[in-house]
C-alpha cells in the first residue's frame, strides 16, 4: 500500500515519497516544520488513508523513554498491599502493576499500527538516544516480569519535531527526515478548496 495524499489532505510530491520511502525501507519518518504546517495531521492522515489503527504519544518537558515502554507502579501496589479488602493473590502478582506504554501498545499490536511520537524536541536531549535500541530492534526486556516484548509487526513511525532543539546525530542517521515548508499559494489554494469546498473564488 502507498501513500498518495487524500481528500483531506494535500501532500507535496516529496513528502508522499518520504511516507512511502519510509514504509517501505522500515525507518522513522522524522518530521521537522513550523506550528501549523500539518505534522501532526499527516500520521493521522496516513492512517486512515491506509487503515491502519493510529496509537499517539504527546511528548511534553518531563516525558521520559521509559514511560512509552512501560511502568511499575510500586506505589500502588505497596498500597493495596496494606489493605485488607485487597486480593493478595493480585499483589503478588507483579503485572497487575505494570502500565503498559504506547511503544508496548504497538508492537503487541495484532495488525500493524501508525505510531506518533509527537514533538520530540520538547524532552530532554537524552530523550531520543534512550530510543534508539528500542526503535532499531522492535524489541524491550521487561525486567520486573522478566519478560521480552517483541514486535509483531513493525509500526510505521512518525516523530515530528517543531525545531526548539537539535535532535543527536545517532538518531538522525536513522531516521528518513523531510521538512514541511510553510504553504505556498497554490498549496494554499489547495487546502482551501480541500477543507473548504463551499467556498467560491473570486
């Protein structure tokens, strides 16, 4: 299946090439541009265009790489392990309190998914790198239930990135990268007439 734009979206010769590129070569498609200039809406775009389930990650400040993978949640359990009215069988068992992140969500994925992973630049600087292995194999351990996750099928992977900071050079050299340029006029025009039809040109 190829990436040929759709009735809600005007894409650039270019950058259907990079979605298809990426597809099919099996690497992230990194996407750099203004606010505003549809890096968000493309994933979303191409999912539907492709009918593949959409799985989103919001990057924010205090977003850690773990957190996409999973999470123990040792609070809760250590809580529910002081109450009388909980099952004891439920504490012992550990992966009753594990939170299973967007990363674990798409590789155990019984059809394969478009991930996003949106605005990367807002982490911090490590943020990237600690994905790196985890990106590269389709694969993570889980070391409270010693168990290791593994893809079943390779998400198509989009990370957009509004340029506030310079991504690792490690992670680039991975990545396919196209940048969404502000719309010229007859793109413009495009997306008017696309998202507008009831309008009429003068």
């Amino acid at each position: 299946m190829k990436f040929q734009g759709s009735d809600s979206y005007v894409a650039t010769p270019d950058l259907m090439l990079a979605v298809n590129a990426a597809a099919t070569l099996k690497r992230p498609l990194l996407i750099k541009g203004e606010p505003g200039t549809g890096k968000t809406m493309l994933a979303e775009e191409v999912a539907a265009a492709l009918g593949m389930p959409l799985l989103q990650w919001h990057i924010k400040s205090t977003t850690k790489a773990q957190q996409g993978l999973y999470e123990y949640d040792a609070v809760s359990r250590l809580r529910d392990s002081q109450l009388s009215d909980v099952d004891a069988g439920r504490v012992k068992d550990i992966r009753n309190y594990i939170i299973k992140g967007v990363l674990w969500q798409a590789f155990t994925s019984e059809q394969p998914v478009v991930l996003l992973i949106d605005e990367i630049d807002k982490a911090d600087i490590e943020f990237p790198n600690d994905l790196l292995r985890e990106l590269d194999r389709m694969e993570f351990y889980v070391y409270e239930t010693r168990e290791l996750v593994k893809a079943l099928h390779r998400p198509l992977v989009f990370i957009t990135s509004n340029n506030e900071k310079e991504l690792p050079d490690a992670f680039l050299r991975r990545c396919f990268f196209h940048y969404i340029k502000f719309p010229d006029a007859a793109t413009l025009t495009s997306s008017v007439d696309v998202h507008f039809p009831e309008l009429k040109k003068e």
